[in-house]
C-alpha cells in the first residue's frame, strides 16, 4: 500500500501502516497534523511514520528536493537543475512517485530507486508532455542529482 497524501487524509491512513508514505510539506507544513519547521522535525517525523510501520518514508519538502528514510538510513535527494527549466508541473509528483515504484519493483536499492524517481520528475517537469516517457531523457536528469546522508538509520526519538 501507498500513501501520497497531506493533512486529515495522510493521518487517518497512517493507522493502515502503508508500506510506503509521500507526504508533501511544500503546500501545508505539517505531516499527519504535526507542524514542520525544520530538516530536522522532518526526520523526526520520518522516524514516527517509520515506527509505524512505514518501509519507505518520502517527504517532498522543495521543488527540487526531497528526503526519503528507511530503518537504514535517511537521505536528502537534490537537483542541480533550476526551476526556471521547469515547464508543467502537473505530474511531476505522480511521475517522481511512478520511478521509485519502477526501480523498486526491479529490486534496485532505495537509494537508486528515489534518484530515479526525482529524475523521472524532473525530466516530467522539463517536458512539453504531461509525462516524459523518454529513458535516455530520464537517465539524463539522473546525472544531476545528488544524495547526502541526512541521518544515520532508525535514530531514536522522544
């Protein structure tokens, strides 16, 4: 199961311990109703939904960044790429959302999987088409793309 959702909707499936969760905190900046003022409440919150029971935790918290978390480690994934190349956003998400789902199902690591996923949105983004289906496009955006280990697996919280 996987949860794509902000506000009421994301704390009310939480409960359902969906395998993986993709709150967005550019729009509104909380995560299942708790407020977000920092990397840092991010990775808190992460490590909540984790204990949860959450494999896969994706917070969209910039245009051209997220920060994904498993019990093994949190990353923040960032993009060279300016916002000014960006022509239609529409289903960019979904598409970042569709890329990790791809590698994943070919049982590439996280890591892999979420800067496949930023790079299938981004090259989404660029695109005149609602969704770029073009790999070599793709596998262009990949090169720019850096990942940074922002916490060191399962921290423990409060």
């Amino acid at each position: 199961v996987i949860v794509s959702a902000r506000g009421e909707a994301l704390a009310l499936a939480i409960d359902a311990a969906p395998h993986i969760i993709k709150p967005d905190t550019r729009e509104r900046l909380d995560i299942g109703g708790k407020e977000i003022r920092s990397v840092e409440d991010i990775l808190d919150r992460g490590e909540e939904l984790l204990r949860c029971g959450a494999e896969l935790v994706v917070v969209s918290h910039d245009v051209t960044g997220d920060i994904a978390m498993t019990k093994d480690g949190s990353w923040e994934i960032r993009t060279s790429a300016s916002v000014k190349s960006f022509k239609n956003l529409v289903g960019a998400d979904d598409a970042f959302l569709a890329g990790i789902l791809y590698k994943l199902a070919q049982e590439a690591p996280v890591t892999e999987a979420v800067q496949f996923g930023l790079a299938v949105g981004l090259a989404s983004a660029k695109s005149d088409d609602k969704i770029c289906q073009r790999m070599e496009q793709i596998e262009q955006e990949t090169r720019s793309i850096g990942l940074r280990e922002v916490g060191g697996g399962s921290r423990e919280g409060p």
